[in-house]
C-alpha cells in the first residue's frame, strides 16, 4: 500500500494529482501556487507527513512558517486531526517573528546585551494622558509621540499615528534605507525625520536596547548575515523548510527564509500571488514572481482546482483576476455543481444598500453561514446600527471601536454639549477654530480668567471685538440654541452647514494633508447613526450603545450565522453566501488607487483587483456585489470592477456587447471600443476634442476635456454613435 492509499484509509483524504506531485517533491525547491479553496493547508500537512513518515525525516529537522498565529494555530491543529494517532513527532508550526524573536534572543544572550520590548497593546486613554516628569515612557506611541511633538510643534492625532506606525513598519519590512524613503508616500508631516530620530532614540536612550516588532524581524535578518555560527546551527537544523501564505511575506521575511534554507534549498512555498493585498504592510509579490530567478533550479506547481465555490463564482473570478498583468497565468476550476447565478445590485443611494442588505439577512433565518464584505472598517458602523436595529445579532471580525474616539466624533459631541451650557470655556476651547465665530486664543484665554458663569457670547460681546465678530458672534450663539432642540440628524447638518464646520475641516486637509474623503465619511455616518433619534442626548446615548454593542460582537463567535469582516481579514475564510458592499468608485478602487493608475503607476490598482478577488473567491455558492449612485446628496459611480464583472458574466437579458454593435455598423478601427475604456486614457470627443478618461463606472464615463471642462457621458451613447476616438499614441 503506497503512502497515497494509506493516507486515504486513515485519515479520509484523497488528494488530486498535482497535490501528490507536491507533497513527493522533497528535493529542491518548490514554488506551490495555490488557488483559492485548492486545499494548500490539507496538502502542506500531507506534505509534512510524507517527510515523518516516509522519508523518516525528524520532527525537529522541519519548520513549517506560517503568516500569523492563528495560521500557525490552525496548521498544527490540521495537523494533529490528520496524524496525531499516527506518529508522536512534534512539528515546530511558527510564525517568522516567533522564529525571529528566537535568534535575536540567542544573538543578545551571546553577546551579553539587554533588551526591552516596546509594542504591545495600549488604550488610547492612557496615551492621551502622557506622561508625568522628564522620562518618557519605554512604549513605540508614547515614543513616537513624543518625536512627533518635538519636530513638528504640535500633538499627534490618531490617524496620523496609525499612519506613522504603518509607514516606519512599511520602509523596515522593505529593507529601505538611505534616499530610497523620500519615495515612500506618507501623509505625516517629516516622516522621515521622525523614523530616523526614532531608530537613534531606541539605540542610544538607555543601557538597553529596545526592541519593537519589526526589529525582530530586521534585528535576525542582519544577524543571520553576520553571524556565520547562528546561521550554520539554524541551517543545519531545518534540513526541510516550508511556508504557508508566502504571498503575504515582505521583503525581510523573505530574505530570512532564503537564509535558512541554504545551501540545500529543501524550501516549499505555499502562495498565491493573485491573493497578496498587504503591500500597505511590506509584502512584496515581485519576490514570488523572481522565484525561479533566485532559484535556477525551482519546480513551480499549480494547485488550480477549487473545492469551496460554484461553477459561476469560480469561472467570473478566474476571468476577473486576469486584469493584472503581473501574475503568474494560471486557469482556475471547479467540478463543483453550478449554483445561483452572481448578482449585482445598483441602488439609488447608500441608504437603500443598507435597508437591502439588512432585509435579506433577516429573511434568510439564520439557516446558512454568510458574511457582509467592505474595504474599510468605517463601512461597519452604519451596517452594525442597522442590523442592530432589526434585533439582527452579528459577529464582527475585526474588532475596531476607534471610530467612536476620532476627534470628528469628539468635535460633534462637544458641539452639542456646548448647546446645554454656553458658559462652557473649556467645551468652547476644543472648537473655537472650528465654526464661523472666529474666536482667537487671546479670547478664550481672557474668557478663563473672567469666569462668569454668562454664555460665552454675552462675554466676547461686552469686550472689546472686531467688528466681523459683531455680526458673527449672534448669529454662532442663535444656532446653538435652535441646534439645542433640533433632531439629531437636523443638528449635524446644521453644524456642518450652518456654523462652517465642514469648511473648517476642508480647511484643515489643505494645511495639514488630513484624508478629507475619510473625514466627511465620519460625518456622513453619524448623520446617518442619528437619524430618528429625536434628542442630541438620545443621539449620544445610541453612540456608547453602537461603541458596547461593536467591542462585544467577538462574543458572537461561532453563535451567530453573520459575520461582518473587512476584505483583508476575510482572507482565508468562507461562507455560504457573500455580499460585497460599498462598490463604488473611490472606496474599491480606493482613490487614491485610481489616482495613481490614472499616473500610470499600476502596482496600487493590481493589489486593488487582488483584494476584489478575494472578496469573491470566500463565498460558496451566493456573491451579491452592491452598488449605488448616491452617497448623500454626491452623485457616485459604480466600481470599475463591478462593471468588469458584468462584462464576465452577462446577465440574461442584458443587451449584446456595444463593441459587436460597433464592428456591424461602424468599421473605423480607430474608435473607442467598450473593452478599451480605462482611468488615464487619452481620447478625442467628436464634439468636446482631447480629453482623459478620469472616471468610469456603471453607464456612465466622467471625462476632462482640454477645453470644455469635465463631464459625465452616457457609455452607450458615446461608444455607438463613435462619438470618442482613440489618440493615435493608443492604437497598436
């Protein structure tokens, strides 16, 4: 009985051709190219057991490396289901930095030097205490706030935090060093100067070196380099390397693997380079692509065959992939039985998606797994109210409550705290700068000293003020009493309109380069949480329910049928049914992809399409993709990507491609043709002449003409009537 036989009697697994060809590759390395739901955790395992149990390799002469503790977790629990009555050998399941923090470890300890750690979990609380004395706290936020303060004059806020955290982790993981950084796009103001003052501070503040996640990683790559005994131990210890999720490895991950499985090479790499969507974190897909040019001797295999999705699912998304053009050609399949057709939904604004969706869950009865798919956590906020408010329990993967302490928020409910009780100076401190009043630092300064108890208007008034603050000061005291009494939602508005806070916030994007688009997202969502809420105290009260209600939803685990998850951290998930929300132009593509397609730098929008993709490939038999045309009273466009999806899979009744209509009736090959219309392409409009494509989504084509402006065009107008012509640079 062969190992393939054996394996299928005990454990129930039977494995494809090209799995088995993987798991008898011991010698060399392999580059394995998983499809999504082409069962590569089962295969790796197989794969370790063939080693134990075949080839009588040792336990601990193989490392299998995976992206996260959890996949390690997971891994090793396979593992055991599949072999733990068959063999006793312990396989070491680790995560790179757990292996990492290990050499760093033995490194230090050889060399007689000290260490601390400086990341781990802090509330946002105590980081917004600071700190007391001369000394700042050992822990990277409170360090790099500090850094912040000292090069830039001015407190931190939190986006700029997360920002800074994930562009010093970004540039280390990418080993970039020197000129190289003033190419990395960040949004915090000298960036670059604070990372540098950052690593000097870890090194020289005190007689211990700190240490924060990242270190781990660049710490063990330098040292694996240098010191040729810790290499040649670890070297000989793990004759059999393997790596599950590779595509997610940065550019030091990488190297460290490459390290360790010298010189024999007995590397297996489990990836799939159309799943890699963490290049935000320094993964790096151009490592998997170079694979057989750092490897002369690679095997490259494709494990295509998808066990988990419908003959419809799996054949849109083998065909949506192929956008990029930076990819390993690779045709997925399925001998699953079809299922529903995919569905896509265009709603009149965002409003409807959330009743639609909220609606079709309560009818489904809870009698099938499903997930609600978005690319940013706000989306989840407005989604988690309104299936709240329908007594529809949910769990909510990623867990991020930090929406309810964004400095938006915090100005709304000050706003509205000032209308109880306009005597409050220190209400009154946090938003002077941020409505129509004009109030200076020098008047909120004499206004504390006075003390009166009086409403700040009836102060400023009775000294001595310039005479636009003699019209302004009234009518900013007017509004907050009417806001006093308005429905929430009504009060909102009126603050954003009325008293220019929304103007003040623009304001402040241009000076300080804050994402407007993320701002007035806020804005909107509270507009929207406040609806129907009568009272600002109701509007406050439902803000601490919705925060509670968020944090406690990782209860719901494996109770609840509904998940809510971002794109990313469903990767590596499924469901029964999926529905993939907010697509439009700006959120997926991002806009700040399509601004940089529409440049010609194309890595963005192909990590965009990747994450697409693997929001499509989690469901297994329903994929809704959602849509709509109003965000407010802001007229928005479908996603490029639901209308490419479209094209794939042509609903029935939809009419026949405009382009066949083109090649019967209109023969100059040098018009537009509907499969060529792409973001940054230059075309010439028979009436308005040369322009470029700047949006495209739905029916609609938004173009900047050289002379007539920018306008929103009919596709199927323009495209058969032969209104738009290619430039001549773009006919092949």
């Amino acid at each position: 009985m062969d190992f393939f036989e054996w394996v299928g009697k005990h454990t129930g697994v039977q494995l494809n051709d090209v799995q088995k060809q993987a798991v008898l590759h011991t010698e060399g390395p392999l580059l394995l190219l998983a499809s999504p739901g082409s069962g590569k955790t089962t295969t790796l395992n197989m794969k370790i057991g063939y080693l134990l149990l075949e080839k009588k390799v040792s336990a601990e002469r193989i490392m299998a490396i995976t992206f996260s503790k959890a996949s390690a977790q997971d891994m090793s629990d396979r593992f055991d289901h599949f072999f733990s009555n068959l063999t006793n050998d312990q396989v070491h399941f680790s995560t790179i930095h757990s292996f990492a923090f290990k050499v760093v470890r033995e490194w230090l300890r050889k060399n007689r030097l000290d260490f601390q750690l400086i990341e781990g979990n802090i509330s946002d609380e105590e980081l917004k205490k600071g700190w007391d004395g001369p000394d700042i706290p050992l822990h990277k936020k409170f360090i790099l706030k500090k850094l912040y303060e000292d090069t830039n004059g001015a407190q931190i806020s939190d986006d700029d935090m997360d920002e800074l955290m994930t562009y010093i982790s970004f540039v280390k993981n990418r080993m970039l060093q020197g000129k190289v950084l003033e190419r990395v796009r960040c949004n915090v103001k000298n960036a670059i100067e604070i990372f540098r003052a950052y690593e000097r501070f870890k090194k020289k503040h005190t007689n211990r070196l700190l240490l924060d996640f990242d270190d781990m990683l660049t710490y063990c790559h330098q040292i694996l380099v240098d010191d040729q005994d810790i290499l040649s131990k670890y070297q000989q210890q793990f004759e059999y390397i393997l790596t599950d999720e590779s595509q997610d490895n940065s550019v030091v991950q990488h190297e460290i693997v490459e390290l360790l499985a010298q010189p024999q090479n007995n590397l297996c790499i489990v990836a799939d380079d159309d799943q890699s969507i963490f290049m935000w974190r320094g993964s790096d897909v151009t490592k998997l692509l170079q694979f057989e040019k750092t490897y002369r001797e690679a095997t490259v295999m494709t494990m295509s065959q998808n066990y988990r999705s419908s003959q419809e699912i799996v054949k849109a998304s083998n065909q949506f992939i192929k956008r990029n053009q930076n990819r390993y050609p690779k045709e997925m399949f399925t001998n699953n039985p079809s299922a529903q057709p995919i569905e896509i939904k265009s709603m009149r604004n965002y409003e409807d998606q959330l009743q639609y969706v909220t609606e079709e869950i309560r009818k489904s009865g809870g009698t099938e797994e499903v997930a609600v798919l978005y690319r940013n956590n706000a989306s989840a906020v407005p989604l988690a109210d309104k299936l709240d408010k329908a007594g529809i329990d949910f769990y909510m993967k990623d867990i991020d409550a930090k929406f309810f302490k964004h400095w938006i928020v915090e100005d709304m409910l000050n706003f509205m705290r000032f209308s109880y009780n306009k005597s409050r100076v220190d209400i009154l401190e946090r938003i002077h700068t941020k409505f129509n009043a004009y109030i200076s630092k020098q008047q909120i300064a004499l206004l504390k000293k006075k003390n009166s108890g009086t409403s700040v208007f009836e102060a400023l008034l009775e000294s001595d003020i310039p005479s636009y603050q003699q019209k302004a000061l009234p009518k900013a005291e007017k509004l907050f009493k009417d806001i006093n009494q308005m429905e929430p939602d009504k009060a909102i508005r009126t603050i954003r309109e009325k008293l220019g806070y929304d103007r003040a916030i623009t304001k402040m994007c241009e000076k300080f380069g804050f994402n407007a688009e993320h701002l007035f997202g806020i804005l909107d969502t509270l507009e929207k949480i406040a609806e129907g809420l009568g009272t600002l105290k109701g509007f406050a009260d439902r803000l601490k329910e919705l925060e509670n209600l968020i944090q406690t939803s990782k209860f719901n685990k494996n109770k609840s049928p509904l998940t809510l998850t971002t794109f990313h951290s469903a990767k590596g998930l499924e469901y029964d049914k999926v529905y993939m929300i907010d697509l439009i132009n700006g959120v997926v593509p991002s806009k700040d992809d399509m601004d940089r397609y529409r440049n010609k730098e194309y890595g963005p929008i192909e990590e965009a399409v990747r994450l697409f993709y693997v929001g499509m490939t989690r469901a297994r038999t329903n994929l809704e993709l959602l849509t709509y045309n109003y965000k407010g009273n802001e007229r928005v466009t479908e996603s490029m990507f639901v209308t490419n999806v479209k094209k794939i899979i042509k609903p029935a009744g939809e009419k026949s491609s405009t382009k066949n209509h083109i090649r019967a009736d209109l023969s100059d090959e040098n018009l537009l043709q509907l499969d060529e219309i792409e973001l940054g392409r230059e075309i010439i409009h028979r009436k308005f002449g040369p322009g470029v494509i700047k949006e495209y989504g739905g029916d609609q084509i938004g173009i900047q003409f050289d002379e007539a402006g920018y306008k929103e065009l009919l596709v199927e107008v323009c495209i058969s009537n032969g209104l738009l012509r290619n430039k001549e640079e773009n006919v092949k």
